[in-house]
C-alpha cells in the first residue's frame, strides 16, 4: 500500500497521461532519475532520457540545461494503474485519466501486441 500510495502522489504533482494507438501511456519527468528508477523497478515501464533545449519556447536562454528523464508506463499495466490510483487522485487528473481510459479503448490492441508503446 505505502508503494501505491507513493506513486499516486509522484503522479499528482509531476505525471500526465495520454491515449495513442489504442494504447494509454502513464509518464512522468524529473531532472533526477533516481525517483524515476524506483517507479520503474516497482511498476514496469522504462526511463527515458531527453537533452534540453537551450533555450524555452519562447527563445529565451534556459539557466538550467542538461538532461530531463522521463518514466513512461503504457498498454495493460498503464491502465491498471491508472485504474488503481484513480480514486486517490485529484477531480482534473481523475478528468485526465478517464479521457485518456476511453479515447484508448476506441482502437483495441491487436492480439500480437508486443508490450511496447506505439
């Protein structure tokens, strides 16, 4: 439970969701990894890393640049997951969270799918 109740929080504060090819993908991003490495031994998924861009979007100078990770969760164990912390977690990540559940039960996984996101 103490695990569960982690990752809830570690999504509240910094996570997002998504539906694409039928598939819901759970993501959170930190500069630090280490937190990132944790969700991923405890749930599955991978961490990914990304340089930043030098600049933010609006073409200023960024002061901190270097690398951001990303944990990234999708197919059964995403929606079982999500499905897990859906009553813990505030009213517009619930929102989030339902949208992505139906916009990624519109195009089922085929029988062969691999696990991988995509």
């Amino acid at each position: 439970m103490r695990d569960i109740g982690w990752i809830i929080g570690l999504y509240e504060g910094e996570g997002n969701c998504w539906a694409a090819n039928g598939s819901l993908t759970l993501r959170v991003g930190q500069d630090d990894p280490e937190i990132l490495y944790r969700a991923q031994d405890l749930f599955g998924g991978s961490v990914q890393c990304y340089r930043k861009s030098k600049t933010d979007p609006d073409g200023k100078p960024r002061r901190k640049h270097g690398f951001h990770f990303m944990w990234v969760l999708c197919g059964p164990r995403a929606r079982g997951l999500a499905m897990t912390m859906y009553a813990e977690l505030s009213a517009r990540r619930r929102f989030k969270i339902r949208s992505g559940l139906l916009r990624s039960r519109q195009r089922p996984l085929p029988l062969e799918w691999d696990g991988r996101c995509g």
